[in-house]
C-alpha cells in the first residue's frame, strides 16, 4: 500500500510506515468501517487514493494518528464531511482503539 503525495502527513510512505500499518490495521479490525453513507473501510483495501473523499480521509486520519488532531476534532472534521451515519460511533470507536499509545507526531525523517 502506497499513499505516497495525499496527505501532507504521508507524504512518502517508507516515512509513513508506522501510519500505513494503522490504516490497513483499521481497515482489516473495524469492517465494516461505515462513515457518514462511505464505506470508508472498502476504499481501504483498494487503497482508493484517485477518491477524493477517501484522500480527506487519509489527510484527516494522518492528523489524528501523529498527534496533531484530538479524538474530537477529528469526530467533528469527518462526521462534517461525510455526514451523520448509524455506524459513526462504532466506527469512531474502534479507529480510536486502535491508535498506538507510542505514536509519533510525525513520519520518520519530517519535522
């Protein structure tokens, strides 16, 4: 899986390779993985990057994943984007079990 150039959190997925592995990890642990009406967690596992929809995603979730966006804000940034669903919340929560307590704030090699 390469996410190379969408977002500027994962700009170079050998620097990302932390954040890439708890991406495929959401994808694969929280199935369905329903946002809003996307089934955010099939565009993971095409890595669907030519979606628009699912690059916010990812530029979202690289903010969430290397500290720069709390467990609120990125609740209010991808629900305002796609939209209130009946999956949120478990959606939500496991996304948020899955974080690494460890994690960076920031890829390998960036500032």
């Amino acid at each position: 899986m390469s996410l190379s150039g969408c977002a500027p959190d994962a700009v170079r997925s050998g620097q990302a390779a932390g954040f890439n592995a708890y991406l495929r990890e959401v994808g694969q642990a929280c199935r369905p993985l329903l946002i809003g009406s996307a089934d955010v967690g099939e565009w993971i596992r095409l890595n669907a990057m030519g979606n628009d929809d699912y690059t916010y995603f990812v530029d979202v979730t690289s903010k969430l994943y290397y500290n720069r966006l709390d467990a609120a804000g990125y609740r209010q940034a991808v629900v305002g984007f796609f939209g209130a669903g009946s999956s949120n919340e478990r959606s939500f929560d496991c996304i948020f079990r899955h974080l690494p307590p460890d994690r960076p704030s920031a890829p390998v090699g960036t500032y």
